[in-house]
C-alpha cells in the first residue's frame, strides 16, 4: 500500500477544519437568525394586537357579546390571500386572534383557539395547542376590561429560519470542491521549494557530498534543510576519514608483511643452526606485531559501529582487572604498579568500551615506562556526577606541541626513542572516550617528568549511541 503525498496528507488534515468551520458557521447562523426573526415576529405581534385594539375599541365598548362573535375582517389568517400562492397553503391557520372582555370571550378569528383553551399569560408566551407549538401576546387595556390575543403558530419562524439556513449552506457545500482544489493548488506551489529540494539531492553524485542550496526554502524549513547539510558535511568528513584510514592501514600491514616474507626468505637461505635460530626469532617478534596491529584495527572498528551494551560498573575492579592482565609484562620489566582511590566507584557506562579504553592507557604506561619505573592508577571523584581516574607514569611524557596530535591514527612522535608502535592506541582510547561521553588529558605528574593522564567519566552518562 503506497504511502500518501505530503500534498494529500496536508488535505486530510485540513478538510476536517473546514468541515468544523462550516458546521459552527452553520450553527452560529441558525442560532442568529432564530433570534432576529424571534425579535422581529414578536414585535409583529405586539404590533397586531395594539392595531386591533385600535380598529375594534368602538365596537367592543358598544356591544355585549354572548356567545362570542367571529370576526372576519381584519382576518389575520389572510386566507385569500394565501389562496393566490398554493406554495402557502400550510400557513394559511397559522395565525389567529381572540378578544376578551370583562373575563368573557367576546370576539375570535376564523382559526382561533377553541373556547375551552384558557386565556394565556400577559405578555409574550409560548403554548401548546393541538400538539402545536404557538407564539402568543396578550394585552390588557389599562382604559378597558379588555384582553386581546394575538397568536401565530411558531412553524412560521421555523420555516422561515430554514430558508435562510438552507440558502446560506447550499453555496458553501458548492464551494467545498473549490476550496479544496484552491487549498491543493496552493500547497503543490508552497511545496515546489521542498521538492527543488529534493531533486538537488536525488541528483547528487555518490561522491558529491557538497552543500545544498537552501536560500530558497521557506522559513520553517531552513532548520530543515541546514540539517540535511550538517549530515551530508559530517558524512563527507568520515568518509574522507575512512579513505585516509583506509590507506593507512594498506600502508602499515605492507610493512610488517615484507619483514616477514624477507625474514622467511632469508630463512629459506640460512646454512647455520644460529644463524636460523635468530630468524625465527626475527619472525615471531615480526608476527607478533602484524598480530597487535591487526588487534588494533579491529579494536577501532568496534569502538566506532559496535552497539552500546550500558550496565552498572565499578571502576576500581575494572582497573585492577586491566592491570592483572598486564602483570607478565610488568613483571618482566620489574616495574612498581600501584592502584589506588576508591574502591566503590561506581559509574553506568558500557563495560567493554570503558576496558579497552582504560587498557590502552595502561598499556602506553607500561610500555613507555623503563625498566624498574612507576606507574600509579589512582581513582576518586572529581565533583558529585563524575569519578576520575588517573595514571601517572616515569616515562618520556609527550611534548606539550604533540598532546592534541597523539589521539591521531598512526602518529606518532618525531624524533624520540620510544618503543615501537601502531600509532592506534591512543586513538582508540580517544574514539572510546567520546562514546562513553568521557575525557581525556594529558600532563606532567606531580614529581615533574613523566606523563599524567586523566579520564574523566559521568556516574550517568549520556552515551552516544550509533
């Protein structure tokens, strides 16, 4: 099932408004014609009755009226002239009229109300007679024991309001269609931008990550637009990231893999057991290294795409856990490795991250060290919301001008007689950090050489998820 345009969805959603705008324009006319023609009948009415008394005051104070006299002219049911259009002929007993005098009925119109039908309230009523509803004002003559009725039946007004309601909405439902194609013409011309837009988009290149021209977009949609081109400039710096890596990588497994295939040429060639036997050593050294590298690579590839796994971790365990696995190492260069700090530092984070970047640093601290050096690993907490681990050690340090260039990919120093690297952990290490929302700074220990570095972790973190 396809999906519908913005254009149709934007329809759906206006229609119902303009449904409801008619229904309450609708309703607010029905409601304001009632009342006008109300005002305008009742004083009809009123009119009536004081023109009867006008009309009929010298003939009702002469005369006695037993019975009661049915009185003709003025006939307000206007029968013949209802007769001249047949398209009245409901209307033609819908008003009447009674008077009364000295509480007696004395005079009533051709289409009045029964003798037995009480007098109605002074002023303006509404009875019922014969199942119908009429509109009734009495006057009492304040110079006359005379009461005169003036009624009409209230279906008059009622038609009447239909009329005008019916002539009012008969035009808006013709107009509906009218509007409606104006509404869709008037949004596919306010979304012609938008889909400008998208065609610059669709008509990129693979390689084409430039910028999209968005001075044409409306307002609203610029925030829109300067998205899609913070996405299309950080795309553009990854992948120029990735091809650099890339080469990179291409570059540095060249080296070891020549070693190797020199090494196992020259091998193939030795004639002294000796001779062999520094080769092979040569080999496994040159393995190893190919071995560590390759670790590393891999190590990058799961800090920037492996998925977040957050759980509760104590850091000091986590540290002492790190630097049992280096123990062989230290041993063998007898070097003094102490941890410290507090021993419940707990922090939510992803474990597996956290370890391989507190690794790398440890690892740099073991391997920069000399033989007989000192690394202490001390954990305590930096403010309320953050914990703070920090490695000292007794080895080369980095120069202040290099301290932001080590978090690159295979740099490493100029001119300095460090062990040999893959230029990666620190990288790695870097790249870890920011996941975790951690950071990372480097320094001079406290006794004045060396390098001191501090990572700083949140108790609760905001990890930056892919």
């Amino acid at each position: 099932m396809k999906k519908p345009t913005l254009a149709w969805s934007l329809i759906i959603r206006v229609a119902p408004t303009i449904l409801l705008a008619l229904l309450a324009i609708g309703h607010l006319a029905f409601q304001s014609a009632t009342y006008e023609i109300n005002r305008i009948y009742d004083a009809q009415l009123i009119t009536d009755a004081n023109t009867l008394w006008s009309i009929l005051q010298n003939y009702i104070r002469k005369n006695d009226f037993d019975p009661p006299r049915q009185f003709n002219d003025p006939d307000l049911t206007m029968g013949d002239q209802m007769a001249l259009n047949s398209n009245l002929k409901d209307f033609e007993d819908a008003r009447m009229f009674r008077v009364w005098k000295a509480d007696h009925l004395a005079i009533i119109s051709a289409s009045a109300f029964k003798p037995d039908q009480s007098m109605s309230v002074l002023g303006l009523s509404t009875v019922i007679y014969d199942g119908k509803p009429w509109r009734v004002y009495t006057l009492k003559i304040a110079t006359a024991p005379v009461i005169i009725e003036v009624a009409e039946k209230t279906m008059l007004r009622r038609h009447l309001v239909s009329k005008i309601l019916l002539n009012l909405i008969l035009p808006l439902i013709v107009l509906i269609p009218i509007i409606t194609l104006l509404i869709w013409i008037g949004i596919q011309k306010g979304l012609g931008t938008v889909h400008g837009f998208v065609r610059q988009i669709r008509n990129r290149s693979p390689d084409d990550l430039s910028r999209i021209t968005t001075e044409t977009l409306p307002r609203d949609l610029l925030p829109f637009g300067e998205s899609v081109n913070v996405l299309l400039s950080k795309l553009d710096r990854s992948l120029t990231a990735e091809r650099q890596f890339a080469d990179h990588v291409a570059h540095q497994l060249r080296t070891p893999q020549a070693s190797l295939r020199l090494l196992l040429q020259m091998l193939q060639q030795a004639e002294h057991e000796t001779e062999r036997t520094m080769i092979i050593t040569n080999l496994v050294r040159s393995n190893d290294k190919a071995l560590r590298l390759i670790e590393q690579l891999l190590q990058s590839g799961r800090v920037n795409h492996q998925d977040l796994s957050v759980s509760t971790v104590n850091l000091y365990d986590v540290a002492a856990s790190i630097l049992a696995d280096l123990g062989e190492t230290i041993r063998t260069k007898a070097q003094d490795v102490m941890l410290s700090g507090c021993e419940k530092a707990w922090v939510k984070t992803d474990e597996s991250l956290l370890r391989l970047l507190l690794e790398n640093l440890f690892e740099n601290a073991v391997k920069y060290s000399p033989t007989s050096g000192q690394i202490q690993v001390m954990i305590s907490r930096d403010s309320a919301d953050t914990w703070l681990v920090r490695v000292c050690d007794t080895g080369p340090g980095i120069p202040a001008q290099h301290v932001e260039a080590v978090f690159q990919r295979f740099f490493r120093i100029p001119g300095s007689n460090r062990p040999d690297g893959t230029g990666l952990g620190l990288a790695i290490a870097a790249d870890a950090a920011a996941r975790l929302a951690a950071t990372i700074t480097f320094g001079v220990p406290a006794y004045g050489s060396g390098l001191q570095a501090d990572v700083r972790l949140a108790r609760l973190a905001r990890l930056k998820d892919i």
